[in-house]
C-alpha cells in the first residue's frame, strides 16, 4: 500500500489526461496558453469568486498575496505554528515579522483566543505594525473564519487563506478560497486538487489585489510584456499543468465523496481508540490528510507498519522551534497545544481511489490495539 496513490488517479482519469496534454503539444502555447485561462474561469467558478489568478506554486502564491497587500519590513503576520514551513517562510523572506498562533486541539487548526493573545502581546511590545493574518485550513478543515473574521476587524488586520490544503473544503456552503481578503492555493501532486508538477493559485473578489497579482506574476509587466511597472516574480502556471488541472477538477467532487466516506469509516472505528479529528458543525473538509493523535504514536505507527500500512506524521516540528525561525526568539513551551500535536499527530492513508481492499485492510487493523 502507498501513502497516496497517484497512479490509481491517473490510470482512472488516463484518457483524458493523455488527450488534454497532446493538445497543448499540438498547438504549442507552452506558457500562458489557452488552457490557463480556461482552468482560471473553471477554478473562480468551483470556488465562488471574481478571479482566479494562477501561479508556479502554493508558495508564490502567499509571496504575490503579500505582494499585493504591500507587507514589507516591521510588518506582523500572525500565523499557526503548527503548520507547513512555507505560510511562515513567506512572511520572512517579504522582510516582515511572522508571528506564531496557538493551534485548537481538536481542528488542529488556529486558535482564535491564542490569536488575540499573540496580537494582544504585540501591540504592548511595540515593536512591529499590526498587518495581517494567515490562516491555514490544516489538513483540509478550513480555520475558524467566523471567529478570525471577528479578531481581525476588532484589529484592522487582512486576513489571507491559506488552501493549500483546504481546496475542496467548506462553512455553511462557502468554498474554501473564498474566506479573507485573498486565498491560496497549491496544486503539489499531494494536495487535495494536484497537478504533475508544482502549481498553485490565488484567489480573490477584490479587482485591484487580482491586477497586482497578475502584473507581479510576469516580472511586473505594464500593459505590455516588455514595460515592466513593478519588481516582480517570473511565477506562471505551466499550460501542461493547466491541461492536466481541468481534467482533475471535472472528476475532483467525486474524489471529495469518496475521501469523506472513508473519513467517516475511519472515524467510526478509530474513535475508539485515538484522538480522531473534529469537523465543526457545517464545516466540510477535504481530507488533504487523515490525521489522529495519541500519546504513543510512535509504538502505534510501528504497529501499522509491521502491517504494511503506510502511515505520515505533519509535522514533527512546530515552525516556532524550525532552525530557520530560532531569531525570534520563542521558548519551545510558548504553544503548548501545538507542541502537543507536533509530538503526537499521525495520518492514515486516504485518497479518491483508495481500493476497497486497503480501505477494509486499514479499518480492520483496529483489532490490533485492542
Ligand atoms: C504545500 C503547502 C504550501 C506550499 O505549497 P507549494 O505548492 O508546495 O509551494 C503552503 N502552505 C501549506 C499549508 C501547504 O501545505
């Protein structure tokens, strides 16, 4: 068994795939082709917005958002530690200051009160500017909008979403890429929606963010090519990739079907034994992982494993404690929860063509740690 099986999806999806990838070879518009702008009017339609702008990876995508909300030096940008090094990455190499938020022990996700502590904290030290957050929809569960939407306003901070997990997810019927002021995503082959290489995506209802960030993208480009108006990134989704990414999303809520249902297996019989993650009331998610936790994770996984069950642990280290992020100076205790997580969390294998056979196989394991 494979910890994400993309063979399985492309042999399901393999004719139209091949045809949509003979098509671009054919008519040879190898960047910005006729397919980009397509799968752009598809994905602003699949998640209820303006504009969908889209990029070379899930990382630009956070770059070219904080780009067009001008973050720079002596800016803050609160964001979860618990949480892929890239939503804090970002917010460092713009020259602004990340700062970390406590995670909830059962979404996994931001902690609103861990939030208002951290901007509490930072507006009595004085030392950086209140400017934006970065919520990341964790393992497919979208973050607590309705809650960060209310801490943001109090503050007059941005909010930007970080989908890259969370494409596919919901509140109340609102899509995921639909929350804050913009949203991002990435289609790394592993996230919920992948392509065959590194892509990504900006979303937003605002025009003037959705200009910038389609200047930013071509070096900076004026009207023309050649009239650069702005400092930019050379950061365009390749049309391949774009060909691939409009047959994906023909068959994508299909996949978000079946992942819920193995999600909900999972949590039938699993629940019994681990800390089994909590979907909130009308919230959706897009299963991007499977993740449990348990004070002996470790000697649990080795169980799996002996039973050729492939099993992940996002992540191990909280960004806080990253080398990378050892200049600003937190204590490992600073975000009890999620250290905990961090030293706890696991995921199961979990995909749209998940066989019945390794479905039941990974369910039936259960009795081993009875
Ligand atoms: C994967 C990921 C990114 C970065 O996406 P890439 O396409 O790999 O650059 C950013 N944030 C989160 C939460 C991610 O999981």
């Amino acid at each position: 068994m494979q910890f994400i099986d993309l063979e399985a999806q492309y042999k399901h999806l393999k004719q139209r795939i091949d045809k949509r990838i003979f098509n671009v070879l054919t008519h040879g518009k190898y960047i910005m082709g006729p397919e980009v702008k397509e799968l752009e009017e598809r994905l602003a339609d699949y998640v209820g917005v303006k504009h969908a702008i889209t990029c070379a990876n899930g990382t630009d995508a956070l770059t070219l958002s904080l780009m067009a909300l001008e973050v720079k030096e002596g800016d803050a940008i609160f964001c979860p530690t618990f949480t892929f090094f890239a939503t804090a990455e970002v917010v460092a190499f713009a020259g602004a200051t990340p700062v970390f938020v406590d995670s909830d022990v059962s979404t996994f996700n931001m902690c609103p009160v861990s939030l208002e502590k951290q901007i509490k904290r930072t507006i009595d030290e004085g030392k950086v500017k209140l400017k934006a957050i970065i919520a990341v929809d964790l393992f497919g569960l979208p973050a607590n909008y309705p809650e960060i939407t209310k801490v943001a306003k109090k503050y007059g901070l941005k909010i930007i979403e970080d989908a890259a997990q969370g494409f596919g997810g919901e509140i109340k019927n609102q899509r995921a890429g639909s929350f804050g002021d913009i949203a991002t995503t990435s289609f790394f082959p592993a996230k919920p929606l992948g392509c065959y290489g590194d892509g990504g995506a900006v979303f937003t209802n605002n025009d003037d963010y959705a200009e910038l960030i389609k200047s930013y993208r071509i070096h900076g480009k004026g009207l023309d090519k050649y009239d650069n108006v702005r400092i930019g990134l050379n950061s365009r989704l390749d049309t391949i990739q774009a060909a691939v990414l409009l047959e994906k999303l023909v068959d994508f809520p299909n996949e978000l079907i079946a992942r819920n249902d193995i999600a909900k297996k999972y949590e039938e019989v699993f629940s019994c034994y681990f800390n089994t993650p909590a979907v909130p009331f009308l919230f959706k998610s897009s299963w991007a992982q499977y993740t449990l936790y348990d004070s002996d994770s470790d000697s649990i996984r080795a169980v799996f494993h002996s039973n050729s069950i492939p099993t992940m642990k996002y992540y191990p280290t909280c960004l806080h404690e990253q080398t990378a992020f050892k200049y600003l100076n937190y204590a490992e205790n600073d975000f009890p929860t999620a250290k905990l997580l961090s030293n706890q969390v696991f995921s199961l294998p979990i995909s749209g063509y998940m066989s019945n056979e390794n479905i039941e196989k990974i369910l039936s394991s259960c009795i081993l740690f009875d």
